[in-house]
C-alpha cells in the first residue's frame, strides 16, 4: 500500500436553526455564528490546499437539511470546488439525504433554479445511491473509496454493512458512508442511524472507514484493538448536544505499517465551545452564596468570555431568595442562557409548632409524614437530634413531592 494523506469533515450542518433550541441565541449573535459556521468551512478548504492530501472525504450532514438554502449551496459548491484537483469524495448523511429534490442530484429543480450558480466541479464525486458503490481515486491506480448516501425511504435499522462483500485485500481500501457505531459514547439527542458494530466493520475488512453521524470525533476501534476508522466529529458548536470541541481530521495510511490511533490527527475547527452547566441550589440561603457557587461551577468547565454557557438550576432554594444570573452571565461570555424551570421553593414547615390531632384517612402522604415528623421532633432529647429530623424531613418531602432526592 502505498502512503496516503486524506483530509475528513463531516456534520457541519450548514443552515441549522442557530436562534432556536435551549440556546436560544439572538438574532445578531445568530449571524455571527453562521458566519463563523461558514469559515470552519472555509479554513478546512485553505487546510486542503495547503496541505494537498490525496483526498477529501465528507461522510455526511454537510448541510442540515436535504433541500438547503440557495446562498448555504452555493457557498458549500464554491469552497469544495476551490479545493480542485484534489478530489472529493460526499456521502449524504440522514440530515442532508439525497432524493430527486436534493442539491446533490444536478436534475433536480432546486439545483438547476440557480441559474448562474456554481455547479458542482469535476473533483466531487457525489455517492447517490442506497447500496455502496465502489470507483477509483484518480491518480492512485491501487486506491479505491467505497461509498453509500443516506436515502429517506431506507429505514434507520437498515444495516449498511451486512450485504457489503469483504473488500479485496490489495492497494488500499476506503470505506466512506454516514452511520451509528452501537458502542460508540453519544449525546442522547443523536439517533442512532444506519448501525453498525465494529466486528461487523472489521469483517468487510477495508483499510480505514471515514464515518459520519456522530457529533464528539474519535476512533472506531476493533476487538483486537486495530483501528478499523474514525468518526471526525462535528467542527461547529451549534447545540447543547456539541459538547467537544470543533473538529476536522486528518488522517495517514503508511504502506506495511498496522493502521493505530497515531494515524490521526484532529484540528480544533471552531473559536468557540458550548459548556453545559448543571447546579443544585438546594440549601443556600442566600444569593452571595448562590453565586460563589455558580463562580466554580463555571471555572471547572474552563468556559472562555469567547464561549456558550448554558446554565440549568435545579433543587429547593430558600423562600424569599430569587436569585437570576442572567445579566451578570451575559457580561462574562459570548452568550449565556439560564433554564430555571426546575427550582421551587423550599419547604415550608415549621417543625416547632405543635402537632395537630392525627390526620384522618383523606390526609395526603405529605401531611402524615410532615405530623408524624413534628411528633419526633418535639420528642427530640437535644438539638443535634432535632438538626436530624429536620433534614430527615425536607429529603423526605422531596421524596414525596420531587421524586427525587437533592443533597443538601
């Protein structure tokens, strides 16, 4: 085999709805960001060219709908073609789905109502059909890429691999498709797409598998621990579900030498990064203490003024305190959204009160707990028994209200 660079992006999802979602990013941050969602594309384009590997693979979700907007279209053609002579090798991912509507087929009528647009260039080479096609890489007479688009009407369980012959086993064999590898870490917001296992992967025995689907980038392992491929990641933060840093990959086939790990070298695609933030305010008291909290929850996740924040508050907070870190957040970073919904007030019972006569059979759960709770405490021998109760107590009626217990 001889040695062979390829350069790989993939989810870039061009035109994603950047002012939606729990984000909720406005509408002048927004634009920023679809600017900056294009120059991934475009740094990942000059990378190319300076670079010169022999090809580029894009597994899928270049754009985040099958039917994008004109300018995201043109915009995508432009860049990719600025890349010729080095070819480019696009497999249609569940996102951006070849069919007779789609930018990818040069029939159809939204690529052809472009008038002068650019039209796809001579060096991209567009997977469009449903079972994996094989076709050569110019200039390498033993290189071959294999690869399959994403159709709509092909069910999401539909297992790409298993009606697949084993590859030959001289040259070098590239195998290009967008898909889930079942064992693979995932956000629980990315459905699983076209599966796959790794043995199944290691089976169809190609030289190294460019995968696209899945957001965080890294390899594709197999039992043995070979490397059978590597998913790129996605190089733009667009969700709470980009949670990794923007990536593209690189990647080096050396002739005689087993495939490992160090054949792969990712390239931080995006400035930015989202950082996810989940805080229980249970058992503060006051919004000083509200905030010291927050203030190291925020230096752990090592978030930048440059960066997203998305904060969620959680648990009981102290009546009478309101505490909302919106406008200080804003301050601090590029954009930050707080999610309160699951903060309540804390639990008003005074234990020291005396306890009434015992509720009848209509009491609630919560009112014969909170009387038989009265009863112990005013039964207490000391305070540090009484202390007891009380926290006995609030988990208690966590318990019974939250469903869930919150440490205080």
């Amino acid at each position: 085999m001889e040695r062979l660079r390829l350069a790989q992006l993939s989810d870039l999802h061009l035109g994603a709805c950047l002012s939606g979602g729990k984000l909720a990013l406005p509408q002048k941050k927004a634009e920023t960001r679809r600017a900056e969602q294009r120059q991934c594309l475009s740094r990942f384009a000059a990378h190319v060219r300076d670079t010169r590997p022999a090809a580029v693979l894009l597994p899928g979700d270049l754009f985040d709908s099958p039917e994008p907007d004109v300018d995201d279209l043109n915009f995508a053609i432009n860049a990719l073609n600025s890349i010729a002579p080095i070819p480019v090798f696009l497999a249609p991912g569940n996102h951006d789905a070849y069919a007779p509507s789609s930018p990818y087929d040069p029939h159809s009528a939204l690529y052809q109502s472009r008038g002068s647009g650019p039209k796809w260039g001579s060096n991209v080479r567009i997977f469009a059909a449903d079972r994996f096609e094989t076709v050569p890489l110019p200039g390498h007479p033993n290189v071959t890429v294999t690869g399959v688009a994403f159709h709509r009407h092909v069910p999401d369980t539909h297992r790409p691999l298993a009606e697949l012959p084993r590859a030959a086993q001289n040259g070098c064999r590239i195998l290009l498709f967008h898909g889930s590898l079942e064992s693979y870490p995932r956000a629980g917001a990315e459905p699983q797409v076209l599966p796959f296992t790794a043995a199944e992967l290691a089976r169809a025995g190609y030289t190294y598998a460019a995968v696209g689907h899945y957001h965080r980038g890294g390899p594709i392992v197999g039992e043995r621990g070979e490397l059978l491929g590597a998913y790129a990641g996605a190089p733009f933060a667009a969700s709470l579900g980009d949670l990794t840093p923007g990536s593209w990959l690189d990647v080096e086939l050396t002739p005689q030498q087993p495939l490992n790990e160090s054949a792969l070298r990712w390239h931080r695609a995006d400035d930015r990064a989202i950082h996810r933030i989940e805080m229980d305010v249970t058992g503060l008291t006051d919004t000083a203490a509200l905030a010291q909290r927050l203030d190291g929850l925020l230096a752990a996740s090592k978030a930048g003024q440059r960066d997203m924040v998305h904060v969620t508050l959680h648990g009981r907070i102290a009546r009478g305190v309101a505490f909302d870190p919106r406008q200080a957040l804003a301050e601090r970073f590029f954009h930050a959204a707080v999610d309160d919904s699951r903060v309540e007030p804390d639990h008003a019972v005074d234990l020291a009160a005396t306890p009434d006569k015992e509720p009848g059979l209509a009491a609630t759960s919560e009112e014969l707990f909170i009387w038989r709770m009265r009863k112990l405490y005013q039964q207490a021998p000391d305070e540090a028994e009484r202390a007891r109760i009380k926290e006995a107590l609030f988990y208690g009626l966590d318990a019974l209200t939250l469903g869930e217990i919150h440490l205080r």
